[in-house]
C-alpha cells in the first residue's frame, strides 16, 4: 500500500513553493533590465538613483499640464519646493496596482509629500481605470512618446522615484514594495505629518 506523505511534508513543500514565488516576483524588474542590456547594450540606460531629477512637462488625464517645478493651471505653487513621488505604473503590471493603494495610504499619512504618477506603455483610458480603482487621487500623466520615462532610466514598472524639495533624487523603488518601505522612503523626504496644534482652551499662561 503505497504511503502518503505527512502533513509536515506538504506544509514545508507549500513553504518552499510560496518563497519561489516571492523570489521570482522580487527579481522580476531587474532581470528584466538585465536581459535587455545584454541583447541592445548600446541602449543601455541605468535607472537615476541620485543627481538632479530630469524635469518634465507632461498632460494629466484631465489635460492640465504639470511640471516637476510647478503644476500650472489652478494650482501653480502645488508642486513648487515640495517633495515629490514620481511613480511610473501601467495597468497590465500586478506589481503597479498593487502599490497603487499602498500609495493612496502614504499620501493620507504624509500630505506633505506629492505624488504624481506617470502612465508606463499604458493606453491612457485604461490608465484612468486602474488609477480611480487603486485610490490614486493625485495627478496621472500620459507620457506619450515615453521620454520621461527615458529620460528617468525606467525600462519596467513599477518604477518609483522620491525627489526633494531642492530637485535632487533621494532614492527609488524598482519592483515590488511594502508598505514599510514605502513609509521609510516618505519619512526620508520629510513626509512626516505635523504635529497637532493642542486646542486652545482659552485658559492664560501663568
């Protein structure tokens, strides 16, 4: 009578299947990148971790136009001297809008941060869909012809950069992400939220 395996046995199995599978989704960006250098080196463009972020004017789906100096329109100083999330996502990658609402969450625990995101090789209607559905109440951008996207060194998404206030990268985010380091890249540009004013009381200082 042949033997069945042990429930110990199965249980280490769905373990080791669920670690693959986190590893193969974590290395999947920069694989990616790696498989793309490798056939078109002369193409070759690394991500910008660091130096001067490259400034971009591009349409919002609601057609303002928004720079990384300033959103003009209604909300000229909206971006001005502010620190600033660029996230680069298309509706086709499960990493991006999976990170959409943990994005949402960052911006209500640190107004003080901007978010922009830019729509990756993505048609723009259904860039609007996946924005509304993962909470993203900040401006979407359509980069046509993929130039700032280029321009960034991005060639997969999600691909997320954080930019402080005088303009320079502070760091990005490649591939998946958690809400831990999301928090920990925020707080790094100053995203903290103020702290509350005490209610005045009316009582006189002694």
């Amino acid at each position: 009578m042949p033997s069945t395996p042990s429930s110990s046995s199965v249980s280490d199995r769905g373990r080791i299947v669920r670690y693959v599978a986190f590893v193969l989704i974590v290395t999947a960006v920069p694989v990616s990148l790696l498989i793309r250098r490798l056939v078109d080196p002369v193409r070759r463009v690394d991500p910008r971790h660091s130096g001067a972020a490259p400034a971009f004017e591009l349409r919002s789906l609601e057609g303002e136009l928004v720079s990384l100096a300033g959103l003009r329109g209604a909300s000229p100083a909206a971006l001005r001297g502010r620190p600033v999330v660029v996230n680069f996502f298309g509706a086709w990658c499960e990493q991006c809008t999976n990170e959409l609402p943990l994005l949402a969450e960052m911006h209500r625990r640190h107004p003080g941060v901007a978010i922009v995101g830019v729509l990756y090789r993505e048609d723009p209607a259904v860039g609007r869909t996946a924005a509304e559905q993962g909470g993203a109440t900040w401006p979407t951008l359509v980069d046509p012809d993929g130039r700032v996207a280029a321009a960034y060194g991005v060639e997969g998404a999600p691909a997320t950069f954080f930019i402080q206030p005088d303009g320079t990268i502070a760091g990005d985010l490649l591939g998946p992400v958690s809400i831990g380091i999301l928090d920990k890249q925020f707080r790094a540009l100053g995203g903290a939220s103020p702290p509350e004013t005490p209610p005045n009381t009316g009582a006189k200082p002694h």
